[in-house]
C-alpha cells in the first residue's frame, strides 16, 4: 500500500461543539495520515469542550491540547467533507452546512446530556467515543485516492460508514 499523498480536510460538525465533534476532531488527527486535518464546529457553540470529553481523550492517549468550542463562523480553512454528527433521533437540529463539499451525517447520542451516575455518564461518553472511532477508521481504511475525484461514491461510502456501531462490550447505553 503506498502512502497517501491527498490533502483532504474535514470538519466534524454539530450544534454545541462540546463533546462529539471534539472527540471526533481529536481522534481523526490522531488517526490522520499527514496532510490529513479535522477541524470541529458548531452551530450554537457551548464556549467549552466538556471536561469529560478531554478527560476521555487524555485517557485514551490522544491530545487534547489546542481544542476548544467555536463556532462554524471562524473556520480556519474550507472543509473537503463535512460530518455532522448530531442525533436526529434525539430531536436535535442538525446545522446545514451549504457549502460546495461532500456531506455526511453519522448520528451520535450526545453525552453531554447523560444522566446518572458518574460511571453511566462516563460510559456514554466512551459509547460515543468509541462509535466515533470505530467510524473514522473505517473512514481511513477506504480507498480515498479512488474516491476523492468521485464526490457520489465518496459520499456513499462515507453514508455507509455513518450507520456503523461498534461492539459496545463493557459499555452501558
């Protein structure tokens, strides 16, 4: 397999930009392959990445340096794909972003609003972490070169990935 020389920059999507959007964020530029970025965003910004979301982070060994909540308004560069990643089936409103690019959604539960004890709040942060994960590798693993030039196939491919879960062992939801 030759290394990857395609630029690609995503934008992980969703209302608040507190917990999903980071934790994807973050992992994709852990995972990414150089010249590879994720950028996050939100509609309704919070102001704040969740503290749980970089404790998790922080844990699994990935960096949580320079991450904060911002608004889709302040992007740093255009986005090749954007991914929102808001929960329909919870009745959020998922931002709309218009511009020219190859749009996804992979609906993810916010654990921000769990409940519970703090080792079921924490586990539906993991639950989101590790469907967010699990979806981005499969991300990587496609033939990006193959697709980049094709926006319908990359786009399915990327529709296909969105209704992934992971085995959730160990993992209350």
């Amino acid at each position: 397999m030759s290394p990857r020389t395609e630029i690609m920059n995503i934008l992980f999507l969703c209302t608040g930009n507190s917990c999903r959007s980071i934790l994807a964020e973050a992992t994709f530029n852990h995972l990414a392959p150089a010249g590879w970025t994720a950028m996050s965003a939100g509609s309704k910004p919070t102001g704040q990445v969740h503290p749980r979301s970089l404790a998790l982070l922080a844990r699994e060994g990935i960096s949580t340096e320079g991450y904060h909540s911002k608004s889709w308004d302040t992007l740093p560069m255009t986005p090749d794909v954007v991914i929102t990643v808001c929960s329909n089936a919870a009745g959020e409103t998922c931002p709309a972003y218009l511009g020219k690019v190859v749009r996804s959604h992979w609906g993810v539960e916010d654990p921000a609003h769990a409940t519970g004890t703090d080792a079921e709040i924490d586990a539906a942060f993991m639950t989101a972490y590790r469907i967010l994960r699990a979806r981005i590798e499969a991300f990587l693993a496609l033939p990006l070169s193959e697709l980049i030039g094709e926006p319908e196939r990359l786009k399915a491919a990327l529709d296909g990935i969105g209704t992934l879960l992971p085995t959730l062992e160990g993992v209350s939801r």
